[in-house]
C-alpha cells in the first residue's frame, strides 16, 4: 500500500492526524453488540474487542498497522515498535452518539470510519490553553486551538484519526437515517525503550 497523506492538528500539543483512504470493509453483522446500561443514545460496541485479530480482517489489521507505522515515524519522530492491543466496532444509530471518554493503557488510538454521513469527532480539556494561563472570562472573537477546551474534527467515509486516545473524546449525535461505523484500534509501545547508560531502560 502506498503510503497516506496526515493532516496533523497540534490538539493542544497533541498529535491528532486524519488521513483518507479506502480500507477492507469489516461484516459488521458478524458480531454482538453492547450500550452503556444506563443511556439508550450510547454507542454500540462490539463485545469481541480483537475483531481484527479474526482471520476475515486480517488486511484491515494490516492496513491500519501501515498507517499508524507512518504516523508514527513521520508525525511522531520515533522509532518505537507499536503493537495493536484491542480493536473493536463502534456503531451509531440514528440519534445515538459516542460519549465523551478517554481510553486507558494505550499509547495512540486509531479510528477508521467505514460509513458515516453525520457527527464530528471532538476532543475535549478542562481549561483552554489561555484559561490554563490565566483562568479568565475572554472575549473570543473566533474561536482557535488557544482560546478553546474543545476542538471539533470533521469526519467522511474512509477517514481514519489517530489520536493519543488518553485524550478526551466523544462524537456528536449521528443525525443521519444511515448507520455510522467505526473501526477502533488501541496500540501500545511493545519491545526495549531507553538505554542501560541512561538508567531508562524499560522492557513493555
Ligand atoms: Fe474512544
């Protein structure tokens, strides 16, 4: 597969890349699903969470994997190995929307968006970065990276996002009649970092 284009957004510092491009489509009928018990707009999520460790979407595992290689040596600078920890399914009726959280025990999340017609992506902080400085009423006149706790990214078919996924994050309400689909992947630093000379090395 030749290699993507990133658009990369610094989210407060961090690297939040989309790239487009059409990957394998994963039958999203062959697996069971789970909402949150208490809140019937919740997501859909898949209860296996390695449904790309199955046989039938071993190209989409292998797709995603190049991406995030790529990410990581060209956005990230480094040369780290990442493995892919879990991977489920996300799916959004009409009306239903992923609520803000933030995933732990990963280093970088992925998510490939196989349909989807309506509801952006968001991430979310506490503070501003201006209000981390100062905590003020401002007077936004538009509003940028600095003066806001929120930033919204605008998905379309075939986009896939990664992110650092102990970011804080959600979608908007799916607004379409259509079925939004997601594909997520959790991926965590596998091997030796740092040196015996630094006193930093840690065998994950
Ligand atoms: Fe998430």
């Amino acid at each position: 597969m030749d290699n993507v284009n990133f658009d990369v957004v610094p989210v407060w510092g961090n690297a939040v890349a989309t790239t487009n491009r059409k990957f394998d489509k994963i039958d999203v009928s062959k697996y069971e699903y789970r909402g949150a018990h208490d809140d019937e707009t919740a997501a859909q999520t898949s209860k296996n969470v390695y449904v790309l460790d199955e046989p039938e979407n071993y190209y989409l595992k292998m797709q995603m994997n190049q991406v995030v290689e790529q990410y990581r040596d060209e956005v990230l600078g480094i040369g780290n190995k990442l493995e892919m920890t879990s991977s489920w399914i996300s799916i959004n009726k009409k009306g239903h929307s992923h609520k803000q959280h933030k995933h732990k025990g990963v280093f970088i999340s992925a998510v490939y968006y196989q349909q989807v017609e309506s509801g952006r992506l968001y991430f979310l902080e506490n503070k501003s970065m201006l209000e981390k400085v100062h905590f003020l009423d401002y007077d936004i006149k538009h509003w940028t990276l600095f003066n806001s706790p929120r930033w919204n990214i605008d998905v379309k078919p075939n986009d896939m996002v990664i992110f650092p996924g102990d970011l804080v994050h959600g979608t908007e309400p799916n607004e379409s009649d259509t079925d939004r689909i997601v594909v997520g992947a959790n991926y965590f630093i596998r091997g030796i970092t740092g040196k015996d000379e630094n006193v930093t090395r840690l065998v994950l």
